[in-house]
C-alpha cells in the first residue's frame, strides 16, 4: 500500500521521524470536531457509515493498538499480529454510546501514548519489522506503522468531515 485511492494519502517513509506531531495535531482537531455540542455527531450518513463520534473511538483505538504493536516490535523479532477487528469493536465496545467528551479526551490520551513509544525508537528499531495483516499480510517497518498511523487519523478526519459538512 503505498497510496491511499480514496484520501490521496502517499506513504512516504522518509516521513516516519515527523509522524508524531502528525499524530498529535490530527487528534486536536479530532477532539476539536468531538468537543462541537452543535454537531451532530452520533448519527451515520450512511448505515455502513460511522458516525463522527464512531470514528473516534475507532481512530482511539487504531492508537492503542499500534502502541502495542511497536512494543511489541521493539522487544521481539518479527512479531506477527491478528487484525484488530475493527467493526467487531465497534459494537463489542458500544462505541455509538459513548460520550463524545470521553472519546475526545481518551483520543488525546492515546495519541500521547502512541507518539511517546515514537519519541523513544532509536535509528535502528525504526527498521524493525513486523507481520501486519492487514490489509493482506506483509513485513512492515516501524516507519510503515507509523507513517500507516498518521493515513488511520488523516482518513478518518476526513470521513468526519464528509459526514459533518
């Protein structure tokens, strides 16, 4: 995957050392977007759509996720992991149910999180790879996860936007 069809997003790895304050400020304006009472943001456009306040939790928890993965990474050889199960989530965890100002902040939390574990990875373990099976199964770097995080919040955002234009 190195472009993404739908957001135009391009995976530059050369891009992985700046992902963090990608991150950060991706997750501002997503809980600036949360934190509108004026928006409707519980609602789908679509029914296979989520809802703004869907997509949070879900981007909160691509965050969590990806933390764990390059931990993981950082303390074995080539760990492999099963995908996140991204629309299980969403009902296993309720996500239509949650309060917005919640998520907003649980994002904020996990993007700090996230781009703590970043900050610390050495010249060397941004080459470390993992197995990432998703969207088919392939060797990917640190950079990619990372750069392949910064596309997770910039494509969600948009979906956001789409839904409350």
């Amino acid at each position: 995957m190195d472009r993404c069809e739908e957001c135009g997003f391009a995976y530059d790895l050369t891009e992985a050392a700046s992902a963090a304050s990608s991150i950060v400020a991706g997750v501002a304006e997503f809980a600036a977007l949360l934190g509108d009472r004026s928006a409707d943001l519980r609602s789908r456009g679509e029914p296979a759509t989520w809802s703004p306040l869907e997509y949070g939790c879900h981007v909160r928890d691509v965050l969590l996720v990806q933390r764990e993965r390059v931990l993981a990474a950082r303390r074995t050889d080539r760990p492999s992991f099963s995908p996140m199960g991204r629309d299980e989530r969403a009902g296993h965890d309720g996500y239509a149910d949650q309060q917005p100002a919640d998520v907003a902040r649980q994002l904020d939390d996990a993007a700090r999180l996230f781009t703590n574990v970043l900050n610390r990875l050495s010249s060397e373990d941004w080459d470390r790879d993992l197995m990432y099976n998703y969207p088919e199964p392939a060797a990917r770097s640190l950079r990619w996860v990372a750069v392949h995080t910064v596309h997770e919040v910039r494509h969600h955002l948009l979906d956001v936007h789409r839904q409350l234009a």
